[in-house]
C-alpha cells in the first residue's frame, strides 16, 4: 500500500506512465475482489463441470476422434476447447457486466479522470484485469487436464499464453461493444452471442460435421479461431492455423481497445 501512496503521490508533479497506471488499477481491482474470491470462481467452474460431464460421461460412449490425422480420446478432444472458453468466461464476466457496472452506476471512470490517468489508461487497465481473469480461469483448468491426463504434448507450455490471447480478443472487443449498451436488458444481446459461440464453436465436435458453407462462418468465430490454438497445442497435431489463430486474435484485440478507448473519449470527455 505504501508503494501505492508513494506511486500516487509522484504523479502530483508528472503524468503517470501506461505501466504504472495499469499497476494502479490492476491493485484496485485486486482489493475489489480479495473478500469475493468465490465470485471470481463463477466463471472456471462453468467449463469444468462441462468438462466432467460431456467430455468424460458422454465421452465414454464415443468412440475416438482423428484430429489432424491423429487419434485422440474424445475427452482429450473437448478438454481444449472448454479451456478456450474459459479464458473467454475470464474476459467475458469483467469487460461486459462489470466494466458496464463501472462505466454507467458505480462511476467510477470518472473519478479515475480527475486524477492524472487518461481513458486510454483505463482501458489499457480494465483489459490487463481481464486478461488476468482469464491467464488464472485457464492456468487452473490446465492443471486439471495434466491431472487427467488429457495433455499429450509439450507444445501444451503455450496453451497459458494462448488462452491470454483470447481474453486479449474477448476483452477488446467485448469492452467496446459494452459502451454501446443501455441497460441491463441489452445483456440478453451478450448471452445471445456468447451461447452460440460456446456450442457451436468446435467445442463438442468437429467442424466438419457442419453442412455447406457452416464451417467457413465458424471457422473465422473468435472462439473457434481459440479453440483450434489450444487443441492443437494440446495435442501436438500443429498446423498453419495456429498461426492464423494468433494473428486473428492479436488484431481483434487491438482493434478493441482502439475502439473502446475512443468510446470512452466520448462519453466521458465530451
């Protein structure tokens, strides 16, 4: 706390720097949830519990899967992909319900402007939080899969990194869009996006069990683009849409927080 007061106090006579305004508000989100740790919870414990129960009861009743030329048990198969939407529950929960908290009832982006931070401070800041959320959400659920024994290969170290590219994608864009919202009733817009993408993102099956052109709309989702990153580095099985994969989720990200910081330009500056 004393480095904080310290870190505050010399902004007096300077302007903060993006690292230190992005410490500053990591810390403020810290002591938001340190006594709501259980909420915090919420969104790791959906894609577990998925886990258990389709892709270890259901998956006793399917046969194996050839991913990429390789045969894989069908828990091995869904396990990647209920990590990619854990990261994305991590961004999701804090760049769309509290960030909207934040930004039009609690107010507290206001407040955050009468000190030296500028918009771009803080939505550098609440996405670096959502990132966070996302890195922890998918760090556990990974350790559980080695628990399992549904890594099988070493290109698994990366899967961390990955994950936090989601949330990068999730939490930009997500951001964003929540500054078009006007109440809480606009949210069933965000469960009507968001439940789609979970179920139909190659997370259960394939792609190649969708007819027509179905699998060219999936393949350029955001989540599907995350779920194949994770499954082939889960798996080994790498392709040149791994590639694709970051660079997708990098610019989706970046043209997020471009977007959002102009957003809230608009609405708290003018």
């Amino acid at each position: 706390m004393a480095a904080v007061t310290a870190s505050v106090g010399r902004s007096l006579a300077r302007p903060l720097s993006s690292r230190e305004a992005t410490g500053l508000l990591l810390y403020r989100n810290y002591l938001a949830y340190r006594r709501a740790w259980y909420i915090f919870l919420t969104g790791f414990l959906e894609p577990v519990f998925y886990l258990f129960s389709i892709g270890v009861g259901v998956g006793a009743l399917v046969s194996d899967f050839s991913f990429n030329g390789q045969d894989i048990p069908y828990a091995e198969f869904v396990a990647p992909g209920m990590l990619a939407a854990s990261a994305m529950n991590g961004a999701l929960l804090d760049s769309t319900f509290n960030f909207f908290f934040k930004l039009k009832y609690n107010k507290l982006f206001d407040q955050i402007l009468a000190t030296p931070m500028t918009t771009t401070d803080v939505a550098r800041g609440e996405l670096a939080w959502s990132l966070l959320r996302g890195g922890v959400y998918s760090a556990g659920f990974l350790v559980i899969m080695l628990a399992m024994g549904l890594v099988s290969s070493w290109w698994a170290v990366l899967v961390v990194p990955a994950a936090l590219l989601i949330g990068l994608a999730f939490g930009g864009v997500c951001m964003a869009l929540t500054t078009y919202l006007r109440s809480w009733q606009d949210f069933e817009l965000v469960t009507l996006a968001t439940v789609p993408l979970f179920l139909f993102s190659a997370t259960f099956f394939p792609v190649t069990a969708y007819p027509g052109v179905v699998p060219w709309i999936v393949e350029v989702t955001p989540l599907y683009r995350g779920v194949v990153l994770c499954r082939e580095l889960t798996t080994g099985a790498l392709t040149w849409g791994s590639a694709f994969s970051v660079v997708y989720l990098v610019a989706m990200g970046v043209a997020g927080l471009a977007l959002v910081s102009r957003r809230l330009d608009r609405l708290l500056l003018t």
